[in-house]
C-alpha cells in the first residue's frame, strides 16, 4: 500500500504546482504544454485501450465504458474546460469561473476513481494508471488557475480553489479503494466506466487541443506516449 499512497502525495502535488507556479508568474511556454498533453494523450488512450479495458470483462461490463464516456462528453459540452496550452488560454473560456472550476474538479475526483480502480485490480495497472495521471494534472492545475485569474477571482480564493481540487483526485483514489473492499463485484463495472472516461479524455479533450497546430513534434509526442504506455505489454506485464 506504500505505492498506492505515495501516488496519492505526488498526484497532489503535480496539480497544486501546476497551477501555483501559474500564480507565481512562471508560466509553462505554450509549446511545452501542448506537447506534455500531446504525450499524456497518447498514455491515456493506450491505458484505457491496452490495460483498462481489456481487464474490464467488457463483454458483459461494455454499457459503463460507454457511460464513461458519454458522461465526460456532456460535461464537456457544458463547461468547456479541456486542459488548454494555448498562452491566452483564459481569454478563450465563455463559461464562468466556478462552472470551469466544477468541471475540472468532477474531472479530478474521476480520475482519482480510476486510479484506485486500478490499484483495486493490481498494483501494476494501478502503478500505471497513476503515472499517466500525474503527467496530465500539471497542466490542467496551470489551465485552472489561469482561467480563475482572468475572471478576477482574488488569490487567496483561487489557492482555495485549486487546494480543493487538488486533494480530490486523491480523495476519489481512497473513496474508490474502500468501496471495492465492501463489494469487489464492481471492480470490472468500474474498470470499464473509467477506460471510458480516459478514452473520453484523451480523444476529445487532448487531441483537438494538441492539434489545433499542425506540428509534426506534437505526433512524436503522442506516438512516445502510446509506446510508453504499452511497454508493460512488451515486457508481459
């Protein structure tokens, strides 16, 4: 369990310093976010493709992967909070700040779900759930931060705001634990509802974002995240 907690501390701080050092001023280049989503895409369609799903039983468990991701496609069209690398990225948000902030929390406590789904099966599908999650919340912690900002939110709200949704990936990773040790039957239903949200995320979230520009970099970006994703395959694991 000593993995599953230490993934919990860094999947905290990989959001709060995302979106801290935004405040501070040290903002990411735009280029370096738009290739850090390029590769956190790539991880989280082969994740949900070539580890989650397959686990899930899906022939009898493929009505959640669906819901996984037609939840996400409607909270999207509601709030409009992908993670953004564009350097006016506020500018380019329609909806209020606390719809942003409630997207993008909902966003993080399912992500903590998945992990602790992931951990609930085996500690190497939870080992590499987590990792594709740390990589993608630095970016997402810079986006929300900036998004509050430019709707005039005060600093120490915005710290307020970015702590809450900071703990709640960690929050819906312990939530998630202790529930599947009362009923393990729905470890596969949950599996397969959160292959279907990465799968969500990652195709249309991440994608439209990180090809807005036609950059050939952004396609190696992706393609390492894929193969990254499937060295556990590779090695059978």
């Amino acid at each position: 369990m000593i993995g599953f907690y230490f993934s919990l501390v860094v999947s905290f701080f990989s959001a709060f310093l995302g979106g801290y050092l935004n405040l501070q001023g040290k903002k990411f280049s735009r280029e370096w976010l738009k290739l850090s989503n390029g590769f956190s895409a790539g991880l989280l369609i082969t994740i949900s493709l070539a580890h989650m799903l397959p686990e899930a039983e899906l022939e009898k468990n493929y009505i959640y992967a669906v819901a996984g991701f037609g939840i996400f496609y409607l909270i999207e069209g509601f709030t409009k909070t992908g993670s953004c690398s564009d350097a006016h990225c506020p500018e380019s948000h329609p909806t209020g700040g606390i719809i942003a902030w409630s997207g993008m929390s909902f966003h993080a406590l399912v992500d903590g779900i998945a992990m602790g789904v992931g951990f609930g099966r085996s500690l190497q599908l939870g080992f590499i759930i987590a990792a594709a999650i740390m990589i993608h919340k630095a970016p997402i912690g810079f986006s929300l931060t900036g998004i509050l900002a430019s709707r005039g939110y005060k600093h120490r709200s915005i710290i307020l705001m970015l702590l809450i949704f900071s703990l709640l990936t960690p929050l819906g990773a312990l939530v998630s634990v202790m529930f599947l040790e009362i009923d393990k039957s729905m470890l596969f239903k949950a599996l397969a509802f959160s292959g279907g949200t990465f799968l969500h995320i990652s195709v249309s979230e991440l994608l439209p974002d990180v090809h807005a520009e036609n950059k050939r970099t952004i396609l190696y970006y992706v393609l390492a995240g894929i193969l990254t994703a499937l060295l556990p395959k590779f090695f059978g694991l």
